[in-house]
C-alpha cells in the first residue's frame, strides 16, 4: 500500500499534473485505507471545536492571596491549600502583615462507610463511601462571598471475602477521588467568584 502511494505520488510529479481534475484522477489509485487516520484526525477536531470544547486552563482568582481552615485537620483542606499553592496565607497574620484577600472555611468533613447490598445468607456484598463537605468563603471583614454550601459525593464497591486487601485499597483509592473532586469543585466555586465585596 505504501509502495503504491509513493509510486502514485511520483508519477504525478514526473507528469506535472496541472489541473485539479487530472490531480483526482491520478489520486484514484491512492488506498482510502491509507487516508482514514488523517480523515478521523480532522473530523475529530471539527467535531470538538463545533460543541464549544475547549482545554480547561489554569483557573482565574479575583483574590490575589487566599487562606484555608482549618489549617492542620482534613484532607479536603490540605488538599485544597495544596492545589492553591502559593496564594495561601495564614489567617492570623503577624503584626504589621497584610491579611490574606479570601478565607475558605471548611465547616465540616465527614466521612461514612455503608452497607447497601448484602447476599441471601445475610453476608455484606456492596458498600456505599459517603464524603460530605461543607464550607463557606469568606472576607476579612466578615462579608461572605459564598455561602455555606454542601457537597456530598458517594462511591459504590462491591465486598468478596476473597479479596479482602484488594477491597481495601479500592476503597483508599474511592476516598481520595471524592476528596481530590471535592476540591475540584470548591475550586471551580472558587473561579466564579466576581468581586471581593458583597
């Protein structure tokens, strides 16, 4: 196939194709087997920039400088001061040094483990994973820029006796995606914030 296309190729440069009708008719010989990758390529593309896609980029703060409560508990904190990186500053500031534009309160984080699903012999077969988080953010001053808001999110794993340790670190693995998409959402709350002053 490709000795065919190469041979295709050169006779139509040694003939000096002129004209876009004689280019097609020597194109003919040409595999369509050969073109499917660049065709599915450009319909691909197409396609996505046609529905509105386009690549999340880095998302834009209205606060310069941002702190996270509490500090040293939970994981969505942690994470979240992580991901903020070095916007973070501690709420209580020395004397003479600037507070931090935003405050996010993680109000509460909990997690549950539940039995959804047991087998006729009364045995356990599905565990629900429960995170819910609440938080609010905040000014200085006290001006609330979002309210306290909820967020909860659930995973399903099924339970084998079998495979007791792999369950488990399925589950770690559950855990820290609710978490790691927890944050993504405050962050995106985060993103949409417009002004400093309500």
């Amino acid at each position: 196939m490709l000795q065919t296309t190469r041979s295709t190729l050169a006779a139509l440069v040694a003939r000096g194709v002129r004209t876009c009708g004689g280019a097609l008719d020597a194109l003919r010989n040409v595999s369509v087997f050969a073109c499917l990758p660049v065709l599915a390529l450009a319909l691909s593309a197409t396609l996505l920039q046609g529905c509105g896609f386009a690549l999340r980029g880095a998302p834009n703060y209205v606060f310069d400088t941002v702190a996270v409560t509490p500090e040293r508990s939970g994981g969505v904190a942690a994470e979240l001061a992580r991901l903020l990186g070095s916007r973070v500053r501690p709420v209580v500031t020395s004397e003479g040094g600037t507070p931090p534009d935003a405050i996010v309160e993680v109000l509460n984080e909990s997690r549950q483990k539940v039995v959804v699903g047991v087998n006729a012999a009364g045995l356990v077969r599905e565990f629900e994973l429960r995170l819910a988080v609440r938080f609010l953010v905040r000014t200085p001053k006290g001006a609330v820029l979002i309210e306290p808001t909820d967020i909860l999110l659930e995973r399903n794993v099924s339970f084998n006796e079998a495979t007791v340790l792999s369950k488990e670190t399925e589950e770690v693995m559950l855990n820290r995606d609710m978490q790691t998409d927890a944050v993504q959402q405050i962050v995106r709350r985060l993103a949409a914030i417009k002004s400093l002053t309500h």
